[in-house]
C-alpha cells in the first residue's frame, strides 16, 4: 500500500518540504566550503611567494624599505586585500553551514518524532515507512533515527 505524499495532512506536507528544502541549502553550502577555502589558501600562498620574492629579496632587512616596497607595489597590496576578503568570506560561509545543518537537524528531530509511531505494525506505521523512504530516495534524509 502506497500513501502519496499529498494525502498526507497539509501540515505535515508544509513540514517535509521544508525539511528537504533545508537539505538542498545544506547541500549547497557544504558543495561551495572547499572551493571556498582551496581558493582562499591559494591566494595566500601566492601572497606569500609575491611579498617575498618582491619586497623581502629586494629589501635586504631594512624594515622601512620593505614597509615602503609593500605600500607602493598596488598588484601586492590588492592580492593581500583579496585574500583578505576571501578569508572573511569563507568564514561566514561556514558559519552559515554551521546555522544552517542545526536548523536542518532540528527540524529532522521534530519531523522524526512528529512521526512516532508504535513498533506495530498498522496504517501509521506503513504511512510513516513511504514517506521515510520517499525522502530517502529522493532527497538523502533519513528520519528512521535522530543520530
């Protein structure tokens, strides 16, 4: 026996999509973290390798000359502004994910014992059984268990 999705009560079909809703945006943002941080990484290196190569080698220590070479070198100084940036970025990108994966596992919690059900088996418990597999098929949720 197949229950559809939309025969179950709205309230519960408002709270499934939302719940598959906060997957994908979960989903997303962990897909755009590494990239985010190889990117950020990269710029640092080649910071790095630029302020070395460009201010320490040609400065020879003199702490003036290599403040004076690095404010006036404009390619330098908008790379370091740039790395900066990403670096922030990345930051609050993940702490976003971070917001956004409690949000997803709360709301997963409250589906799961919304979804409560008797060890028997009945009309409830084969109602819950589609729609625990229809989201894990279609949407990799599981509200089998919360851990």
């Amino acid at each position: 026996m197949f229950v559809p999705i939309n025969e179950l009560s709205e309230d519960s079909q408002v709270m499934l999509k939302e719940l598959s809703e906060r997957k994908e945006k979960l989903d997303r943002l962990k897909r755009l973290q590494p990239l985010l941080s190889i990117l950020a990484g990269g710029t640092l290196l080649g910071v790095i390798y630029l302020f070395h190569r460009l201010v320490i080698m040609k400065a020879g220590g003199n702490a003036m000359v290599i403040l004076d070479m690095l404010i006036s070198n404009r390619w330098l100084c908008a790379l370091m502004l740039v790395c900066l940036s990403l670096f922030l970025y990345a930051s609050s990108r993940s702490k976003e994910t971070d917001k956004a994966k409690s949000k997803y596992e709360d709301l997963r919690t409250e589906v799961i014992e919304r979804f409560d059900a008797s060890w028997l088996r009945d009309l409830k418990s084969e109602v819950r059984d589609h729609v625990s597999r229809y989201l894990s098929s279609e949407f990799d949720i599981n509200i089998r268990y919360k851990s």
